[in-house]
C-alpha cells in the first residue's frame, strides 16, 4: 500500500517521475485500479484472508492535479471495471480520462450492460476484452449459455458466414467510443489455447506470443477494413504515407 501521506508532503513526486518515464516509451498509459485513487481496501498485515479490510480513502483528485499541474494533459486511461460507486466516478469524471467498456460484458438478454455499445460515452475505450478475459472465440464456445450467443448474434446483427471474432470486433469498431482496441488473438481468431491470463493464478500466464507467419495479408486486410468503414485511420499515419 502506497504512503499517500508522505506522497501528498513531498508533492506525489514519486508518481510524476513514473509517469514522465512512461510517456518516453508509451504513446498511452492505462492506470490499473483506478478505482483505488478514491478509496482502496486496506488488509492488515499478517491477515489470512481479505475479511478484516475496510475501505480507506485514497489521494483521489488531489493526485492528478499535481501530475497535469507538472506534466500537462496526459493520455491516461483509467481502468474503471469492477466494483464502481458515484465518487469513482465523479474521480474519473473530473481527471477528464476516459473509461474502458468490454464488449464480452455487454450481452445480458435479460437485462441492460454498462457496457453496451449503445450506452457507451464517446469518452471511453471499447475492448473485445483484456488481457484477464478470455479470447471473443473462447468465451463464445465455453463460457456463455446458448441465449446470450443468440442475443450477441442478434445485438451485432452477425451474418451467418461472418464469424463470432469478426462480429465482435466490428461491433468494438463501430462503437461511438473514441478508441476501439482488440488483441491480437481475437484479429487472428484464436481460441482459448491462446488466452493471456487466467485471473488470481500462478503459473502458464502471459506465455502466448504471436509467430510472424501468424500475421498474414488476410489479416492485415481485416484490420485495414475495419479501420477505414469506422473512420479509425491515425490520420498522423495517413500523412507520413503521402
């Protein structure tokens, strides 16, 4: 657990130099857990289980205007799933980041989903799924019942010669969510042998690696196709080809 405490004394220096090391490298930066900065579970030490916690305010915006007052405006993504209450969103809402909708979450046929395409903000990040979720092919074979694969097909209007991968990911492309991100085994259409992370595991985790024979023309197409009908194009990218 972090020592906001002395954090907030010495100005949240410790998190402006991290910050400004990460943006050397990364175009974008996810914060995992955002939710934490507002109030976080605090265990004793020595606990066997999670049971004696209790909820702990965080730094919460006093954080980020250190960081934007250093640094500037930053694109930063905040992980947002999970258990969220109204002054996490209200964080989320004042920092200006956007938040993540996952596609694989959206398909209740009894009831509505946060994560809905249609519910969408247009401040948020659309996902097939993350790095904790299984790939779209996975998940569709063995971890929904047969009427939610009916309301998905339903829901993204599915072809009958389209496949589950490419339904999902046109309805991620389609979004009003500014960004749209798929993995790399949902655009190849792989199943769950090729899954990232397996949640509160050890061991077999982040062992997948894509082969170069893997991305193929046809797949390199897909992905050009989908990017130009959706407007998608980095127009950055577009300039430097002319």
């Amino acid at each position: 657990i972090y020592d906001w405490e002395a954090m907030d004394k010495d100005g949240y220096k410790w998190w402006i130099e991290r910050l400004r090391e990460s943006f050397k490298i990364y175009d974008i930066v996810r914060i995992d857990h955002f939710r934490g900065f507002e109030s976080y579970w605090e265990i004793p030490a020595g606990s066997d289980t999670a049971a004696p916690g209790k909820w702990v305010k965080g730094p919460g915006y006093k954080l980020f205007a250190a960081v934007k007052e250093e640094l500037g405006e930053l694109n930063i993504i905040a992980e947002d799933l999970g258990f969220m209450t109204n002054e996490v969103i209200e964080l989320r809402e004042r920092t200006g980041f956007p938040g993540m909708k996952i596609l694989q979450f959206a398909f209740n046929p009894e009831d509505e989903s946060i994560d809905s395409p249609h519910l969408a903000p247009a401040n948020s990040v659309m996902y097939t799924g993350t790095h904790d979720n299984n790939t779209v092919l996975g998940w569709y074979r063995n971890e929904i019942d047969d009427p939610t694969r009916e309301y998905m097909a339903r829901y993204t209007n599915r072809k009958e010669y389209e496949t589950v991968p490419h339904a999902m990911l046109r309805t991620v492309f389609s979004s009003v969510s500014f960004m749209a991100i798929a993995t790399m085994q949902d655009l190849l259409e792989l199943d769950e042998s090729a899954r990232m992370n397996f949640p509160s595991t050890l061991g077999g985790n982040w062992s997948w690696r894509m082969t170069a024979d893997q991305l193929t023309p046809a797949v390199e197409e897909t992905l050009l196709d989908l990017t130009t009908i959706y407007r998608r194009i980095n127009e950055n990218l577009v300039e430097l080809k002319k």
